[in-house]
C-alpha cells in the first residue's frame, strides 16, 4: 500500500467512526438505561463509547501498518528527474478520530419518559450540529484524498512542495558537510547550512517528520549531493537511487 493510499483509507474509516459514534448514541446508550444494576450500566456504556472510536482506529492502524513505515528510499519521477519524498501517512489516523468527533456535532436528546434518544427539537441547534457535520465530513475526505506536499531533491536541488508554498535550495547554496546524521530517530527538522551575500552561511531548517522516508537515509541524501557535485545530474533514475541506498548501507551508523 502506498502512502497516498494509506492517507486515502483514512476516511472511510474515519465514516465508520461517525457512524459507531451514532450507533452508541441513539442505540446503545438508550439500551443501557435499562441494564440493572447501575454500575453494570455504567461499564456496557462505557465499553461501547470507546470501541466506537477504538474498533475504527486499531483496524485502521493495522491496515496500514507496513505503509506507515518510512524506508531508506524515494519515489523516482523519471520523467521529471526527481526524487519525490510524498507526506507520510503516520498521523492519518488523527482523520479517524476526527471523524468520530464530528459525530458530537449532532445534538441530541431524550425523549421524556421513554429510553430514546432523538435529535434536539430546536431547529436552530440541529440545524448547526447538522451543518457542522457535514462541513467536518468534507474536510476530512479533501484531507484524505489530496495530494499532499512533498521533498523533492532534483539535479538543480531540494524543493518543498506544498499546495500554497513552494521553497527551493540550490545544491550549490549549500555548505559541504551536512546535515550531519539524526541524533534521535525521529527529529523534526534536519539542518543546512547554507551560504550569504557575505561568505559566511546560515542555518536552514529542513522537515523530516513530515515526509515518507527515513530520516537518517535523507539526511545521508543531502550530504551525498552537497559534498559531491558529479552525482547530481543522475538524480531521479534508478540506477543512482540504487547506487545511493548502496553508499548508505556502508555509512556509519545506518
């Protein structure tokens, strides 16, 4: 499964959890006013609120779980003479819990002297929960089924593409060296030095959190093309992909 799929599987999932969400609000809490004893009440609710949100969220995240995985490579864009980083899907599981928390928009109430649940008589409120729902809904399937940014390296640079923002950093900007190795295995940013109008250089912060590869291996990426002009050319064919998962597992520390 590729990123953008694991991204895209999101919300359907993050459906079910609105729909489970419901369920337990119109069906199971209704059913368990009438369980006695009280606590025996308390705990069959209890249950069926969180595997509304848990029963979606665990399948979702075993689904995906080897896409999750961000490995020691890049997509190849052939055409484009790229390596392409897509967002990663570690933190689509958050559209999931949204999607359940979207079903709390709605609001609700019971009906006197029965065990019902219905929605709120004023217009006004269901209107809104409705509406609330809805717009929530759309946001999530246009979060899930976007696109999304990118780290691109091309033979010119390094481009972080978003959908309102573009940023590119020649090869050449760059101070020979870095970025060092990722202390921790799962840093936020990755840092550059880059040249002034002055010869002296300035740090630039990269993200690496965001992007479907390995830190450490794009960190090793960078410092290849920096300290080594000849190879850049060869980026986005397979050959140099190879030859560069092939240097990294003789690096230090990989």
């Amino acid at each position: 499964m590729s990123p953008r799929a694991a991204r895209a599987v999101a919300f359907p999932f993050a459906s079910l959890a609105f729909v489970l969400r419901l369920l337990d609000k119109f069906w199971i809490e209704p059913w368990t006013w009438g369980i006695a004893p009280e606590i025996a009440s308390l705990l069959v609710g209890l249950a069926a609120f969180v595997a509304s949100l848990g029963l979606p969220v665990g399948a979702y995240l075993l689904l995906t779980r080897r896409a999750r995985r961000r490995p020691a490579a890049f997509d190849i864009d052939a055409p484009g003479r790229r390596f392409i980083a897509p967002t990663t899907p570690r933190w689509s599981a958050l559209l999931v819990i949204l999607g359940w928390l979207a079903a709390h928009s709605l609001i609700t109430e019971r009906v006197a002297n029965q065990d019902r649940m219905r929605p709120t008589d004023f217009t006004f409120l269901l209107g809104f929960g409705v509406t609330a729902a809805v717009i929530a809904l759309v946001v999530l399937a246009i979060a899930a089924f976007e696109r999304g940014a990118s780290l691109q390296l091309s033979p010119e640079g390094i481009i972080e593409q978003r959908p309102m923002k573009r940023i590119t950093i020649g090869w050449d900007e760059l101070v020979p060296g870095g970025p060092p190795p990722p202390i921790t295995g799962d840093p936020a940013h990755l840092t550059v030095y880059t040249w002034t109008a002055s010869s002296s250089f300035a740090p630039r912060q990269i993200p690496a959190r965001a992007w479907h590869v390995d830190p450490v291996f794009l960190a090793h990426a960078l410092r290849t093309y920096a300290d080594h002009p000849k190879g850049r050319a060869a980026i986005g064919t397979p050959a140099e992909l190879a030859r560069l998962q092939e240097t990294f597992a003789e690096a230090p520390g990989a």
